[in-house]
C-alpha cells in the first residue's frame, strides 16, 4: 500500500472554499481501481506560545494536507492518467487561493494499525 500526500498552501480566507471543493468533487476518485481512501486535512491554526504559555492564533502560511491511500503505486499513476482525474482536476480554482507551491510526497506503508 502507498500513501500520496498533496501539500498546498492556501492563502487567508480561502479554508472553506478548498474544502467545499473537496467535497463537491467526492465520489469520482473513490471509483478508481486500487483506491483505498482519503482524507483532507486542514491546519490546526493556533499554536501555544513558549513564552507565555497562551494559545494563539498563528500567521504562518496554512498548509492543507490531502492524503489517499492506495493498494499500489500503478493504481496512483494510472489514476493521474483517466478521465476521473481530469474531470476532478478541471475546474481550476481561483489564483489567489494557494500562497505558495503545491508539493507531494508517495510513501510506501510499512506498518498500518487498522
């Protein structure tokens, strides 16, 4: 199994738009052959202050993380090549949203607790 993380830096206001996104377009990755699950997970965005010891709202960049399993890494590729996934990717969000680049890291699961 192989976990595909995206990382995007989403700019102020934009959190909920992403998100909507997200779930309008569930359901056309979950049809895809090796597929196994994923989950969006917004930022937690306060942080304790080591000085004070107070919680605090952050101003650094929010990085969303979208992760999805996969039985195999063929299954991921072949899935960045169907139709499901131009369809998925093809209303382009509006330019402002993202603050910085995307990234993306493939992991093999060595150990899975479930």
């Amino acid at each position: 199994m192989i976990l595909v993380t995206n990382r995007l830096q989403v700019a102020a206001g934009f959190e909920d738009e992403l998100e909507r996104r997200f779930r309008e377009r569930a359901g056309q990755i979950e049809k895809e052959p090796g597929f196994v699950r994923m989950v969006v997970l917004p930022p937690v965005t306060r942080r304790k202050n080591r000085k004070t010891g107070a919680w605090e709202e952050t101003d650094k960049t929010q990085v969303f993380q979208i992760q999805t399993w996969w039985d195999d890494e063929a299954s991921f590729w072949g899935w960045t090549k169907s139709e499901s996934f131009r369809a998925a990717h093809a209303h382009k969000p509006n330019p402002d949203m993202y603050s910085g680049p995307a990234s993306m890291e493939i992991h093999r699961v060595a150990i899975d607790t479930d």
